[in-house]
C-alpha cells in the first residue's frame, strides 16, 4: 500500500475510486465501505484510495474536543491495508482546510489530484465547511464533474449501529466485548513498556507497566483478560489492570499488564495490548494477603476466559 502526506502528493494517473473518512478504530462499518469501494476499484481496473485526515478534525475545530482515539495512526494504516487498499492519503487537518466548500473540496481533491471515477461513502457521510455536503450534494457534483457516488450502508446489530462514537462509549465504560463486536476483533492499545513502581514484581507478579498516547481510549478502571502483542504477531495471555492501584493509594492512572508464564524483560519494547473481556471492579484491599490471594484468582479466571 502506497502512503502519502497530502493529496497534492497524488502522481500524474489514471482514474480512481475513493474513499473518506477520519476510519477511527476501522469497525464493521468502516469495513464493510473500505472494502466496498476495493472491490468496486478491482471491477473496473483502477486504484482505490482511502482519504483521511490527521490531526482529528474536532481538535482543529474545537481545541480540546479531540475524541479518545481507538486507533493510532500507524495501526489503522495496518489495518486499512489488511483490507486491500492500493493507496492511503492523509490529508494534514488545519484551519485553513477546514474552511474549504464542500464544493471546492469536491472539486480540489476529488477531482484535480484524484481522478476519482467513483466515490464510495457511508450513508451519513457529510463533508466541507461545517460539514454543510452530504451524500446527496455529492452526488449532483458527481453527475457535474464525471464521478459516480454509491452510498455504503450503515451496519448495525440489535437497531444499534456500528459507529468510533458508541465504541468509544462502550470503551469508556468497560464493555470491551460490545466494543469487540462492532470492531470484529478485541479493542487494543498501543504503546511502550515503561518502568513503574515494581510492586507487582515483590508481590510475585510482575507487571509490564503499558505507556499509551494521551488520546488513547483507555478502558473503565477495572480488570481485564486479554492478550499482549510483541513484535506483531507473537500474542501472549495477560491479567491486565487499568486503574490507580488504589490499594497503594495511587492516583496516576495506568495500563499494567501481568502476561502468564512469561520469564523475560519487556521494558522499552513496543506492545499492543488486547482487551478481551473485564473481570471486575477496581478494589482496594486491607493489607497484602487479601491483594494477593485475589490477583492470583484473577490469573486463573484470565486463563478461563482465553482457553
């Protein structure tokens, strides 16, 4: 998969089909569209590409308003590439663009650099100043400008429908399997085993304590059965702990991981970390023993829930 910075990094080519999106978290929906708009792109013998943004529009919007991310960057380029897709656009999102018509977007992007012969989008797809374009604007510059537009439908379970913002709400709340079925695969976190206080080693479970972004979607305090990922591909079961460790009185919130029947040193790597289903609660124990003797229920249970 070809990656650009900019749509101006387009080359001189033929046609295309495109399509656009933030594809936070690449759940079920944005799946079922990705993977509509390769397929259409195959048929007819021409490049797909998949336009995105970074940084997340609201943060440029709306300074602070930036959303707890389900994925970072280089993981849903992993995963977009996963799905097929020739050529990933990341369009750098300022101000300035930001206060580009729906028009001139349409015109700019899709038209001068892109080459686009068809445009594939969800149903709510909405885009330009004020996201002031939706799908049925775009479809009237498409009959102007030569593009076909085809709708991707919107997936949904139980009336439900599958979209960054519910996941991120069942993220938030701990419902990690909820989470799981609109993404078809266990939400994760990435990031960098740092050093923390080195309890879970005297107490006989020694933790990989798991420094994530500032924007990632952490998981509601509790723990967490799940899988810890090394080097891309070799996956390791984990008693995980999201909280501030409130027996000790923390107050920093952190991502620690205890990975079953592992004798190594994981400091300074890189891991992803799988959550596949919560446990409990976070608690605060009176003394050692009762921590300890519950810890060691929790590995168990971990190792019920993977088998």
């Amino acid at each position: 998969m070809e990656r650009w910075r900019g749509y101006e990094a387009a080359p001189g080519w033929g046609r295309s089909v495109v399509t656009i999106g933030v594809f936070d978290g690449v759940h079920l929906g944005h799946q079922e569209t990705v993977g509509h708009a390769v397929k259409r792109a195959r048929d007819l013998g021409v490049q797909s590409v998949v336009v995105t943004f970074d940084p997340h529009p609201a943060e440029v919007v709306r300074p602070g308003s930036h959303p707890a991310v389900l994925t970072e960057p280089a993981r849903k380029a992993e995963l977009l590439e996963q799905l097929g897709v020739d050529v990933l656009c990341v369009i750098p999102f300022t101000l300035e663009f930001s206060r580009l018509s729906a028009e001139a977007f349409v015109h700019d992007v899709l038209v001068e650099h892109l080459h686009a012969t068809l445009v594939v989008v969800g149903e709510n797809f909405r885009f330009g100043h004020r996201q002031a374009g939706d799908v049925a604007l775009l479809e009237r510059l498409g009959r102007t400008f030569g593009f076909g537009v085809e709708p991707a439908p919107l997936i949904a379970n139980d009336g439900t429908v599958f979209s960054s913002t519910y996941i991120r709400a069942c993220v938030d709340a701990g419902d990690v399997t909820a989470a799981a079925q609109a993404l078809g695969r266990p939400h994760r976190l990435d990031g960098v085993v740092v050093r923390g206080d080195r309890r879970g080693r005297e107490l006989g479970f020694p933790t990989a304590n798991v420094l994530t972004d500032r924007h990632a979607a952490v998981p509601a305090d509790g723990i967490y059965a799940g899988w810890v990922v090394r080097h891309g591909t070799q996956r390791l079961p984990a008693a995980i702990s999201i909280g501030t460790n409130p027996t000790f009185a923390g107050r920093e919130r952190r991502v620690e991981a205890y990975v079953l029947d592992f004798d190594g040193d994981l400091y300074g790597e890189r891991v992803a970390v799988e959550v596949v289903t919560r446990l409990r609660e976070m608690r605060r124990y009176d003394g050692l023993a009762p921590l300890v003797a519950q810890i060691a229920a929790d590995v168990e249970q971990t190792r019920d829930a993977l088998a």
